[in-house]
C-alpha cells in the first residue's frame, strides 16, 4: 500500500474509528494511529487469563434512542440483547439505582402504589429555581434523605468533588421513576455487541483504505504527513500543549479480579457503592456478556486525579477554560477535533458515533 495518504486520524476509539471507516468507504486513504497496543480506545474488551470476557478500562453498556447509530453499528456486529440493571449497597440493602417504587418501599418498609410513590417524592422534595448544579438537580427531584444516601457520596468519590460544585448535567443523566422499573437505561436499543467490541472495531476497520499503527506518536507521523487533514480525538488540550494550563479530567483505577470458586458474585451487572469503600462500583462481566464460565471475573472502580483522562469534568469554569482551548481548534486549518476528549464532552458511546458520522459527513462536503 502507498505511504501518501490523505486522513491521519488520531485515535482508534469510536471516534476515529468511525470516521475512518467513513472516509475510507468514500475512497480515501486513512491512516488511523494510536499510542495504545490494541483498538477500540476505552472500549477494548478482551479475554483474561481464565478465559472469561472483560473490559479492561471498565464496563462499557450499549444503549441508544438512534435507530441511525444502531443500523451503523449493526453493520459490524450481531447483537445480544441486554438491559443493565444496577443496585446501590445502602447500609445492608441492596437498592435498584435509579431510584423507583420498589427502591423507596424497600428502603423505608412501606407499599406505597406509583401514585403514592408520585405524591412522596413530591412532597419530600425541595423545589430548586434556578437549577444549576448537580445538587439542585437531586433536591428538586428526590430531597435530602435519598439525596444522602444514594448520590452525595457516589458523586464525592466520582468527581472529587460535591454535588453543589458539578453542573446540573450531570445529576440530569440519572432519571427517577415512580414505577417499579428497574432499568438503568431506558433507550429504545439495549444491546451489546455478540462477540464484542473489539470485534465489532475489527470489522469496522478492514477496509482496503484504512491502514493502522498501533503504539506510536502522534508528533511523529504528523511530521511523516505533513500534507494530511487530521481528525484529532485525544484531548484538545494536549494538543496545544496546555498553553492556557490543563483541563480537569477525572480518571480511573481498575482492580480486576477472578474468583475461581464462584459462580456469580453480586446479582446484576452492577452494583453501586455510594457511602462506603474507595470504590464507586463493582461490575461482574458474564451479566453483560452472558457466557457461561465456572468462575466469574469482576472489576473494581476507583476514581482518581491521575491517569489517562476518563471524563471532563462538567463545571462552569471549565467549560470557559474549554472555550478558549475551542477557538484555537476553530482557527486551524486541517485539523478536525471529535469525541469526548477533543470536545471535552461527557458523550456516551453513541454520542461519540453520531458527533463521528458527522464529522465525517462534513469533511466530504467540504472536498466536494
């Protein structure tokens, strides 16, 4: 294969690995880097020593209301049918997480109807005028006591920081409901990919026009192809080399884990630890995958300052910071930014998929 090429595309997540497949299908050549060993950036999976299917950088649930998204990946994957449930460890209960009716009859012994359900929360709730932060997001919908017990710690530990200092979006993700639904999506798709993600990027990247380097330099190939338009997706303030000071990201520790002798270790995919422990989360991996194995692999999440950066961090004055990063990308010339970090945006994965698709269809408009 030729050397000249006309996209470098920063990044094998589903950023980049969505463009390229894009541009390469409309007949250009793509080289796609990354300085990871593998692709499929945070969503790689892969299997562990005993065999059994995990996602080394933390659990990673397909859900989306875009039937466009679904279709496109649909063209690299079968599917599994799967809807996450989550539970949050509260004093010796176990509790569904978002809250429903069945979380509030559990946790204060009573039986209240959806109805009864709908008249508590209301009348336990505190009406917040303007809604800002996270914090009044939880208070307008829940009030003080489940706010305590189900978010305020999860959120110090995830964040670093408490609810009254994150923007309102991030609380806003998390519905509460007066039925007994116990989902923790609701989308209209809740699948995961039947062989995998790393799979499903696999398929995604055999084409004739993509060509991919794993584990190297940005730096270097950009000097390599100097010609080339880059699609950058790693963080927007690296790439100026931090000249107005770094962005706040949140990362991520995981402690992996077999347990040879067990079966299954918690009774959903996820179980939320809100007030007790380091840890956010413990996630055991045969739910999501729903393979068969005599031991069971689970992972634990710590959150932390350091490491490769996870998630913006939603505030106001990041988002000013964000802004200036901003107009310098607006004023390059042959270069693209997409995905979570070169857009500091808390995407889900198929947010990412869609801002890609786009960013794609805008590059061949542009050479049109």
């Amino acid at each position: 294969m030729s050397t000249e090429i006309d996209y470098l595309i920063v990044g094998a997540g589903f950023a980049g690995s969505v463009c390229a497949r894009q541009l390469a299908e409309a007949g250009h050549r793509v080289l796609l880097i990354d300085r990871r060993p593998h692709i499929g950036g945070n969503a790689y999976d892969q299997r562990d020593a005993q065999g059994v299917l995990i996602h080394p950088y933390g659990p990673h649930i397909f859900h989306t209301n875009s039937k466009r998204v679904f279709e496109y990946l649909s063209r690299f994957t079968d599917w599994r049918f799967y809807e996450h449930r989550v539970l949050a460890q509260v004093g010796a209960q176990l509790l569904p997480i978002p809250i429903n009716r069945s979380t509030i009859n559990q946790l204060y012994g009573l039986s209240l109807s959806e109805d009864e359900v709908a008249g508590y929360l209301e009348q336990v709730r505190q009406p917040r005028d303007p809604i800002k932060t996270s914090e009044d997001v939880v208070l307008n919908s829940v009030g003080p006591d489940l706010c305590d017990k189900f978010f305020r710690g999860y959120t110090r530990k995830q964040w670093g920081l408490d609810l009254s200092e994150l923007s309102a979006g991030v609380a806003a993700r998390i519905p509460t409901r007066s039925n007994d639904d116990d989902r923790y999506f609701s989308d209209s798709f809740q699948f995961m990919p039947n062989e995998g993600y790393t799979r499903m990027f696999e398929r995604m990247l055999d084409h004739p026009g993509i060509r991919v380097q794993l584990g190297c330099d940005f730096k270097d190939e950009r000097q390599l192809h100097p010609q080339a338009h880059v699609v950058y997706t790693g963080p927007i303030d690296a790439y100026f080399e931090h000249c107005y000071g770094p962005l706040p990201y949140r990362s991520l520790r995981f402690e992996h884990q077999h347990l040879p002798e067990t079966a299954q270790f918690q009774p959903v995919g996820t179980v939320n630890y809100p007030n007790d422990h380091d840890f956010t989360r413990i996630t055991e991996f045969k739910h999501l995958s729903g393979e068969q194995h005599a031991g069971t692999s689970i992972v634990r999440e710590y959150p932390t300052d350091e490491g490769d950066p996870y998630y913006p961090i939603p505030r106001p004055e990041n988002e000013a910071l964000f802004k200036r990063y901003e107009a310098l990308a607006q004023a390059q010339t042959g270069v693209t930014f997409v995905g979570r970090l070169a857009q500091y945006r808390y995407y889900n994965m198929d947010q990412i998929v869609a801002t890609a698709l786009k960013a794609a269809e805008d590059l061949l408009e542009a050479r049109a």
